[in-house]
C-alpha cells in the first residue's frame, strides 16, 4: 500500500495505536467462555482456577480407550457441550457402534475445580446413572489437567475406569497441556480494569482524531493530532502554571525585571509629556 501523504513517521503511529486497540480488545473481552460452567458451590477460588483453563474452552479433546474387546472413544469439553450433547461434559461412545446414544460421564452444571502450580483437577458429577453397578448412582468424570509444554494445547488419556467399587465409583482422564505452565495469571484489580478502558478510550481518541483529521479536514504534520490547538493551549497553560508554581524567583521581581527591557521606553516619554502639560 502507498502512503499517500504524510511523513512515515505518522502511519507507523496509526499502526500502533490499533495494535495497542487489538491488545486492549482482547484483554477485555476473552474471559467467559469458563463462565457456563457451573460450580456444585461457586467459589472464588475454584473460578480462579477455571479462569487459567480459559484457553482450553469449547474445545472437544478425545480419547481411545480399549478393554479386552470393547474399545470405547471418550470425549470431554471444558465448559461446553463434549461431542455436541447438550449439557455433557464428558461422554463416552462405543467406537465400533458410533450410531449408539452416548453416555454421559459429567456434566458441567455440576463442576468442581481444584489446581496446584502447575495441574488442576477437574470433576464433573451428575452424569448418566449406573445400571447395575456402583450402587445405581450418578457417573463422575475426574480430569488431571497438567503441565507438558511438549503436549500443545492438550493430549488427552484415559487413565482409569473405576466401576468395580460398591460406591464412588468415577472415570479418571489425564489431560496434557502446555496451557498449564504459564504462570497463573494475577486477578485483575478493578483499578486497572479502569486503567485498561481509559487507555482505550484515549487509543480510539488518538486513532479516531488523527484519521478525521488526516481524512476529512485534510490535515498534514502534527495538526494532524485531534484538536491540536486545544492541547498547544493545555501544553502552554501548564507549562505557564509549573512556570509560576516552581520558579524560584519572585513573579513580581521577574515582571520587573522584564519591564526593564521594554516598558520603560514607551511609558517614560508619556511621562514626561504629563509633566509638561500643566506647565
Ligand atoms: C465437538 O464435536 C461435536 C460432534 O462431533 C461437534 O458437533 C462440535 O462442533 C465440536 N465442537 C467444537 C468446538 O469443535
Ligand atoms: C444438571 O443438568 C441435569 C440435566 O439437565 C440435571 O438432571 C441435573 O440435576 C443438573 N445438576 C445440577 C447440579 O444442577
């Protein structure tokens, strides 16, 4: 693209500033996908942790299971419907009958969540029941989500199936992600939440102003900066107010001794002429 007019100096700026908009934009607006999760109690410190999952939401990863002969294909999501059911966190298919209604291991309106440094332990509950096993209750899925920066965004395993019990019977999958060695991220303060928005604001200020003001008006060099005059005059003003706020030296005796130079050459003559009126 030709850069019409303009030193080039202006467009690198243009260029910044919408990148800096594209990082504001990201920043505030890419946290929620966790938020469909819903905790057995909600608590702050488990939406810490689903918050460092954040990445790895709506995103179905799958697993390949094989026992003896039976061969079942498990698929989870973080906070989204796995394998497209409505509700599943966790499903488990038959990978020879693909036409058989899944099961469903977990669900996500009924999450729990627990981390260390560098792993999280996800369980959903609240699954389909047992038929004969297990004392007939509710299925539960446990995910280990942990740190393999080798793994990319997540490999998944299934680790255990643990249906021999009389009770508390669960589903253990192994989920490798590179996701979980970033240190967690520090909750962000509602001070710089403002901070982060005013910023923009001046960003879209910036980029706006200068583009109407390149664009419409036609201007060149700085005046292509939004209401350039007004900040020349704000510029002057403070730099007038630091002047008599800072200056060491008296107002008064720097007036006087400014006057020194000029005022003396126009006045003293009218003087003069005043004296020598009445005479
Ligand atoms: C997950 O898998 C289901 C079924 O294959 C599909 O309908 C859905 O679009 C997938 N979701 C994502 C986010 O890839
Ligand atoms: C989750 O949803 C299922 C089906 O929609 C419902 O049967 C179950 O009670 C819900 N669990 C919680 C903890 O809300």
């Amino acid at each position: 693209m030709k850069v019409v007019n303009g030193p080039g100096g202006g467009s690198f700026l243009v260029w910044t500033l919408l990148v800096q908009l594209v990082l504001c934009g990201s920043g505030v607006y890419t946290t929620d996908h966790t938020k469909s999760c819903i905790l057995l109690s909600e608590s702050d410190s488990e939406r810490k942790v689903l918050n460092r999952l954040e990445p790895l939401a709506h995103k179905n990863f799958t697993a390949e299971t094989t026992i003896g002969t039976e061969s079942y294909t498990y698929v989870f999501q973080l906070c989204g419907d796995a394998g497209g059911v409505p509700g599943a966190g966790v499903i488990q298919y038959d990978s020879k009958k693909t036409e058989t209604k899944p099961k469903v291991i977990g669900r996500y309106n009924a999450t729990q969540a627990f981390g260390g440094s560098d792993w999280v332990l996800l369980i959903y509950t609240s699954g389909d029941t047992y038929g004969e096993r297990c004392s007939k209750e509710a299925r539960k899925a446990m995910i280990m989500i942990s740190c393999d920066k080798k793994a990319g965004l997540g490999q998944m395993k299934v680790e255990l199936e643990d249906r021999q019990r009389l009770q508390d019977c669960f589903y253990l999958l192994e989920l490798d992600s590179s996701v979980m060695c970033e240190v967690p991220e520090s909750h962000i303060s509602a001070g710089s939440i403002i901070l982060i928005i005013a910023f923009c604001l001046l960003a879209i200020y910036l980029i706006g102003g200068f583009l109407y003001q390149r664009l419409i008006v036609g201007a060149k060099g700085m005046e292509q900066f939004p209401n350039y005059a007004f900040w020349v005059e704000v510029g002057n003003m403070s730099a007038d107010g630091c002047d008599f706020v800072c200056r060491s030296q008296n107002r008064e005796d720097a007036r006087a001794y400014r006057g020194v130079a000029t005022e003396p050459l126009e006045e003293e003559p009218e003087e003069r002429d005043d004296h020598l009126l009445p005479m």
